[in-house]
C-alpha cells in the first residue's frame, strides 16, 4: 500500500516536530540538521576568576581545555571533561554521540559510539522494499550503564542525565527508503533505553560542561 503524500512529506521547522511514521502511526521527531548556533565569546562572565582577600577580580581568562573524543575503540580514550572545560568529537556518519553529565555541571562523558555495532540486524521495509536495520532498547542498556558508570567513576555522586545526537548520515532522510525507516528503529531504541529524544544531527559535535550545552559544527 502506498503512503499518502503528506505522509512522505517532512517538515524540519521549529513548528513542525514531528514525522508521521506512515506505517504503524509511530511518530519522532524532525532533528534538524547541523544546526547553526553561535558560538560562546572567547570570554565570558563566568571566564573571569576571582581571588579572595585579593584587591580587585583577577582578569586573568581561565584556561578552558578541550578534550578530543575519539569513535569507541580508537586510539583516542579520553572521554571525561570535568567543569568548565568541552568534549568534542568529529567524523560522527552512521555513528551516534551520547553524553552523560552531571546536572550540576561539574562534568561530563562522551562516547562516538557506531551503531553498526549494535543493530540487531535487518528487516523488509514494506514501503522501499529495501533493508531497514533493527535496534531495540534492551540493546542499548549495555552502553547507557557503562557511560553512566564512567561519569560515576569521576563524579561518584553525580546525578546523571543524558544527552543523544545522530551522526550526519540520519539527517534529511526520504522517507521513502529504507534508511529512514532504519532511522525510525534507532530513534525508537534510544528513546527506550534513554528516555529522551535525540536533540540534534551532525557530523561534528561540541559538549559545553559549565551549561550542558550542545554546539554542532
């Protein structure tokens, strides 16, 4: 049976949040791609460190470090940031980012994490007749509690929340291929084992400690 025009139709507007799945009546979210923010100043309010029983602040900018985080299994380990300071990764195609941070900003964990790695193989997608990729949300409990553990690890009484974006190649997808449908399948797993929706798309992603932030680009 053939989807309806306005059911092949997406709308990525900040109105619009939502994709009619056109299949079971399943609904997700328009994640938009690469998003455009601006960036933070080189120097903020909070950059300027203030000495006690000293005359005066310290204008001295504190120094901000950014850790590079590397796909899951790369030479790269490093994947905590602690307060002040941003995770970055780059290259983010078919992978997904999760970030799990302490809601009161003293830190964070990121992972590049490949969702081949993960799928639960392939199903036909009626409306393509291509292979859509399985996910399910029991799958991702594994890689929810070992990021989580991480943050715990540093942070042992963080109250830990989480963060998700897509890598690039889930953006824009027509909804008459089978990669969307493979898309509809992650979005539903994540938000299982999660929680919470992924908020963004993009090759490139920038996690700010101080106001849990996320910069794509």
């Amino acid at each position: 049976m053939q989807a309806s025009q306005a059911e092949k139709q997406s709308d990525n507007s900040a109105v619009t949040a939502y994709q009619s799945d056109g299949r079971k009546g399943l609904s997700m979210p328009a994640i938009p791609f690469l998003q455009k923010q601006v960036p933070p100043p080189i120097q903020r309010k909070e950059d300027i460190e203030i000495i006690k029983d000293t005359p005066g602040p310290n204008l001295t900018p504190v120094q901000r470090v950014v850790v590079n985080v590397g796909y899951d299994g790369s030479a790269t380990q490093s994947r905590y940031a602690a307060t002040g300071n941003t995770l970055r990764t780059t290259g983010v195609a078919n992978c997904i980012v999760i970030i799990a941070y302490d809601t009161g900003n003293r830190g964070a964990v990121m992972r590049h994490f490949d969702t081949a790695a993960i799928n639960g193989g392939t199903a036909v997608d009626p409306i393509s007749g291509g292979d859509a990729y399985l996910f399910t949300a029991a799958s991702f409990n594994a890689v929810r509690n070992a990021t989580r553990d991480e943050l715990l690890q540093n942070i042992a009484d963080a109250n830990v929340a989480y963060k998700i974006v897509l890598g690039g190649i889930w953006a824009d997808v027509d909804q008459d291929t089978a990669l969307w449908k493979s898309r509809h399948n992650l979005i539903t797993a994540l938000s299982g084992a999660f929680g919470i929706q992924p908020e963004a798309t993009g090759t490139a992603v920038n996690f700010t400690v101080a106001d849990a932030s996320i910069q794509i680009g």
